[in-house]
C-alpha cells in the first residue's frame, strides 16, 4: 500500500456499500426528505432500480445467513452465478411481473434451542425473497432513520450494545437513576400487530400503495412448519426476515417517542435547552431542573430491539412508571408484558440484568459507582460452550483437525472478550471461565507425564502480540505449537457514547466513520455500469471490490486504471483449471499485463516485455501469475 494511504482502516466494509453502488445520493436525499417531513408515494421505482438491487445483493451474499437455504433449496450462490442483468430481471419480475401481484413463497420454519429448555421460531424465507427484502430495507431504512429515537440502540446502523450499555452506565451514575423498571414483552417478534404497523410506516411518511401491498404480503407469507404442514400467520413479523428487525424498531419507535414526551422531550424542557455537547446532544440539564418542579415523573427509556429499561429516581415513581407503560403497550400496541418477568429493580440493592450484563451501583464515599458482571445466565451459558469446544480440541470429530477446532477456540475466545470487556468485573468473570476451560485442556491433554502444553510455540502474529503479550496465561499444543488464546487475560473497557453526529446519511456524519473512497469514483461507477452478459453477478460485484482493495491500481505494476477498457479481471486459478469466481481467485490488472501473463509465444512475450519494462518486483508478480495459470516464468 503506497505511504500516502497507510492511514486508519475501519473493518466494516459495509460503510461503503452504497457508495459503490451510486446510491450514496439517493439514500442522502431520503432521509433529508424525511427529516422535512415529506411524504413518499413512489419510491418503488427506486426500490427496483438497477443499482439497489446489485447493491442488495452485495449486502446480502456478506451475510452468513444466506448460505442457508429457503423452501425452494437455493442459496445466495445460486443467484451470483447468474448474470446480473438476469437477477436484476428476476427481482423485477417477481415484484411486478406476475399479474396476480407479488407473491412470497412459503417461510421454512425452524426451531432454534433456547438455553431454558424451550425453542426460539426462526422464519428462513427463500434467497429470491430475502433479496427483495434487502431492496426495501435499503430504501426504506434512511427514511425510518431520521424518524426514529436516539434511545433506540438494536438493528440500526453504527448503534450497538456497547452504546445502549454506555448509556446505562451514564443514567446510574451520573443521573442517579437507581430505580429499573425490566420489561419483558411477551412474544413480541409472534404478536405484532399487522394493522398496527401498516399504520406505523404510513405514519413515518412512506405512503407508496404498491410497497404496502408488498409489505403485507410479506408478513402473510405462509410458514412451512417442521412437520410439513402450513400455517398463514394472522399477526407477528418472522425472526430470520431480513426486514423484522426494521419493522420491529417501527412498532416500538411510538413507544420510545412516547416515554420521551412524558419528560426528556417535554415542552417545558426543550425551553431551558442550552446547545449541544460534544457528542452532538442536545444539553437539557437546565430543563430536567425545571421540571423537578412539577409534578410529571422523571423517566428515562433506553431500548436495543424488544428489551427496553425505562430509569426513575424513586420507587413510587417507578410504580406508575411500570402501570402507566404496561397499559399503554397493551392499548396502543395491542402487546403484553410478561407479569412475571418485569420488575422494579433498585441498583443500590439488586443487580439489574440487561443485554447480557448485571448491573448494580456501589456507594464509594459520597457517591455512587456503576459495578457490573456478565450475567449469571450468560456467565453459564459461556462456559458452556467454551468448554465443549475445548473438549473438541481435545479429540476433533467430524473429520476436523486439532488445528481447526483450536482456532475455532480462539474465535470463540476473542468474542466473549470483546462483547464483556465493557464490565467493570469483566476480569473476575472471565478468571472463572479460564479456570473451567484450563481443567478440561489439562485432563484432556494429558497424554505422557509432562502432558502437551507448553510455554512456548510458534512466533504470535502482529495481532496477537498486541493483544497477549503481557501475559504469562499463554499456552501452546505440542506438536501443532499453535497458541491457546487465555480468556482470562482480559481488562476492563469503558464503553463508548453513541456520537449523534454519526449518520451513515449525510456528507457530515460520515466524516466520522470513514474516509470517502480514496480512488477514482467515476471510472469505478463506469466499471460498474458495464454489462456483463456471459458473467456471473458474483464476477461483476467482485470487479468492484478488488477495485477499491487496490485503490484503482493495476496488482503487478502499481500504475492508476485510467479508462474501463484498461481493466483487466484475471483469474489466478483459470477456469479451464477449476477456478471460480470468487474474490480471492480475482485481481485487477492492466491489459497489457493480462497478455503477458498469458503470452506463451517468444516474439508476444518480448514485445510485452519491451512495452511494459517491469522491474524485478513487478516480473516477480507477473511470474507468479503465470505459474498459477499452469504456465512457465518469464
């Protein structure tokens, strides 16, 4: 990578997607619409359009999910072997062709185990259908977006559990909010109310008749359940639909709206306003003053998808908080709250359970501090799995190598440490799994007296010695000499605040989330716009991708891409020799490059030699090229 570019690089690719697709402008101007309150009664055009639909299929071929096939037994790879005009035909037809109107296949029902003995209904819908759905989240998403509450943290764009946990750290010890109320909504993926909803998204402004015909058609579609019978659903949007979680944050917005208004967004608050801090939020603190004047009840809602907590500074308002919420759920919503599951919780007394943490506050001299462990429920479940797959390390089925399940320990090791490093106890909790996890690697490996841990192995990656190397918990197998990642090396991290000048839907709040696209946009939209008759969508979409890793520069001789035409995808594995498609069996490279590497007569060779004047590094680059295509070095 050239110097000039060795800057900081975000992970999370999907930032960008829109940009690649040309939809960046369109999805911009939505949401400002939204913002002005505007109505939509066409943006199907929009929602078919070339562009959103090869966009759609490059977010949904990320999603692991998409592997797993519908009723109809297809996977996302059977659509990226088809060209992409002919999937962007399909969707099209599916949604418009048919004259009986849209019409969704049947919903594969599955059953996933819950860790209390009962089982959690998953909906897969079909990978034709799952596409159309990704079209309308991504037309649809930044109108809800600038309509929805910033105390809504799950299933929206750079909002996670470590925000919503911030902000609860933040209502405890700051605000001196010691009272929760824990909401439990009874089935609330099953219950959703259609009529309520369609009503919802009218509300939001998105009044298009043909989208709410093919949203009601959607939350119709019949279910196949285990059994083979069929069931059509009356109510409730199916978990596993790529659009629940976007229309689940639609129910429950009027929710999050309507807490609000009770006190953080009252009239007499918004009049004592004092401008923004530094995160971009409003500072009320003079109209929360004001308000403790009156009468109203002091409450705060803090929501990640169905599991909400609303925080009062007394019980007696915490009481009325619980009654008045309950009712309104159940009048307004049409939903019910579990009696048994929702409580009133003091945190100077009782640990409150949310997201996975158990939260309490500690007095400390003459103030109160947040104290909070991974859940007893979580902490269990952990080690659960943590110690079957040491076990598994221990003696690998299913064909597997001591390697592979290692590594997935390792995978598994890093996701409990970066999901629970946000509690302050983090480290006590994650000692008590080390020394479960240990006992078993102990036993399990004990094959001659000095057994097969060691000390010492192979050389940590980059990656992993900025992570352990302070540690003296690292293990290694003998023989393999691969480490065994320590979980109970782990410190504590404070959580960080949801920044509201982030926004994935102007010029501004992107700033803060990545830099633009640092190669030449026009020529990457005419790379995209070019048709791929006898091409694979995976081939086009992949085109793209390789174009921005490469910064819009040939892979052997560095030189910028000036026009499409001197585009190359080579593939490294030819086809003739079983390769594929896919994105590590692709790169970009010049034309000229591209004869080279497939020259094989003296006088082509020479004439492309004398053309290109490689250096070392550069012939060194091409060779391999060639030796991988089954032919012999320069």
């Amino acid at each position: 990578m050239p110097k000039d570019k060795q800057q900081k690089q975000y992970s999370v690719d999907t930032l960008r997607h829109a940009e690649y697709y040309d939809m960046q402008g369109v999805f911009d101007d939505l949401y400002t619409r939204s913002q002005k309150g505007e109505v939509f009664t066409n943006i199907s055009d929009i929602i078919l359009s070339r562009n959103n639909i090869l966009l759609a299929y490059r977010n949904l071929k990320t999603n692991s999910g998409s592997n797993t096939p519908g009723t109809d037994g297809l996977t996302i790879n059977d659509i990226g072997k088809l060209p992409p005009e002919i999937v962007v035909n399909k969707v099209q037809y599916i949604v418009q062709g048919n004259q009986r109107g849209y019409r969704p296949r049947p919903v594969r029902r599955k059953e996933i185990p819950k860790p209390n003995g009962s089982t959690r209904p998953l909906g897969i819908p079909c990978i034709w259908d799952r596409m159309i759905q990704q079209c309308i989240k991504q037309v649809m998403e930044p109108i809800c977006e600038a309509k929805f509450s910033d105390n809504s943290y799950g299933f929206r764009p750079n909002r996670s559990v470590e925000n919503a946990i911030d902000r609860t750290y933040r209502l405890l010890q700051i605000s001196h909010l010691h009272y929760v109320i824990e909401f439990d909504i009874k089935g609330f993926f099953d219950n959703v109310n259609h009529s309520k909803l369609i009503r919802q998204i009218w509300a939001m402004g998105i009044q298009d008749k043909h989208l709410i015909y093919i949203i009601k058609r959607i939350l119709k579609a019949p279910i196949r359940m285990p059994d083979g019978s069929m069931v059509l659903p009356q109510k409730g949007t199916p978990q596993g639909g790529i659009i629940s979680p976007l229309l689940a944050n639609i129910v429950l917005n009027e929710l999050d709206h309507w807490v609000e208004s009770q006190w953080q967004s009252n009239p007499v608050t918004r009049e004592h306003s004092i401008g923004y801090n530094k995160n971009g939020s409003e500072i009320l603190s003079h109209g929360f003053a004001a308000m403790r004047k009156t009468n109203l009840k002091e409450m705060f809602i803090v929501r990640y998808a169905d599991d909400f907590r609303i925080f009062c500074r007394s019980k007696s308002v915490a009481q009325r908080v619980m009654i008045s919420v309950t009712q309104w759920l159940r009048e307004r919503l049409r939903l019910e709250v579990s009696q048994e599951k929702t409580r009133i919780v003091n945190t100077r007394n009782c640990y409150s359970e949310f997201l996975g943490f158990k939260i309490k506050v500690r007095k400390r001299g003459k103030k109160y501090t947040v104290v909070s462990h991974i859940s007893d429920k979580s902490l269990q479940r952990e080690r659960q799995k943590l110690v079957l797959q040491a076990k598994r390390v221990a003696e690998p089925v299913d064909g597997r190598t001591e390697v592979d399940e290692l590594r997935m320990f390792n995978a598994m090791v890093m996701g409990v440490q970066n999901y629970y490093c946000i509690a302050t106890m983090v480290n006590r909790d994650c000692n008590t799994l080390h020394r479960a996890v240990m006992t078993v690697f102990t036993n399990r490996l004990r094959i001659h007296k000095r057994g097969r841990l060691r000390r010492q192995g192979r050389k940590l990656t980059p990656a992993e010695w900025k992570r352990y190397k302070n540690t003296k918990m690292m293990r290694y197998l003998a023989g393999t000499k691969e480490p065994i990642y320590p979980i109970g090396y782990i410190q504590h991290k404070n959580p960080m605040a949801k920044k509201r000048s982030i926004c994935n839907y102007t010029a501004e709040g992107r700033k803060g989330l990545h830099d633009n696209l640092r190669v030449n946009i026009k020529l990457m939209h005419a790379l995209m716009l070019q048709s791929y008759r006898y091409r694979t969508a995976e081939y086009a979409d992949n085109r793209i991708s390789l174009f921005s890793a490469q910064w819009g520069k040939c892979a052997v001789t560095g030189k910028e891409f000036q026009v499409v035409s001197d585009i190359h995808c080579h593939h490294i594995i030819p086809r003739v020799m079983g390769g594929t498609d896919a994105y590590g069996n692709l790169v970009l490279i010049l034309t000229p490059v591209h004869k080279l590497i497939h020259a094989t007569q003296r006088i082509v060779i020479d004439y492309y030699m004398k053309l290109l004047n490689l250096s070392n590094s550069q012939l060194a680059k091409a060779n391999m090229l060639r030796i991988k295509a089954g032919l012999s070095q320069i």
